[in-house]
C-alpha cells in the first residue's frame, strides 16, 4: 500500500486543519454580517419611532 491509500498522513492533517479553519473563517463572517444587518434593521427603526414622536411644528423662539 501507498501513502496515499492511507488517508493522507501529514498532508491529511494539514489539509484537515485547513478546512476547520476555512469553515470558522466563514461562519464568522456570516455572523458579523447578520450582526450588520441586525444593527442597521435597528437603527431604521429607532429612527422611525424617533420621527414619529417628535413634534412636527418647530419650536418658537
């Protein structure tokens, strides 16, 4: 039997390793844009709920 019909040894490990790392990377990526996107969905809503309970005539002065 080779090397290679022994799952791969070192470069195995290396290119395991590799991939928990890629698939971290882009969980992480995906999580900071829904956190974005959760911010920005707040933010408009904040904004709208500010706009509707301001007073709409300007104060006198």
């Amino acid at each position: 039997m080779s090397q290679r019909d022994e799952g791969g040894g070192f470069f195995g490990a290396i290119e395991a390793l590799l991939a928990i790392i890629g698939a971290l990377t882009l969980m992480g990526i995906i999580a900071v844009a829904a956190s974005v996107l959760a911010w920005e969905m707040e933010l408009r809503k904040s904004e709208q709920n500010g706009a509707l309970t301001e007073p709409t005539t300007p104060p006198s002065s």
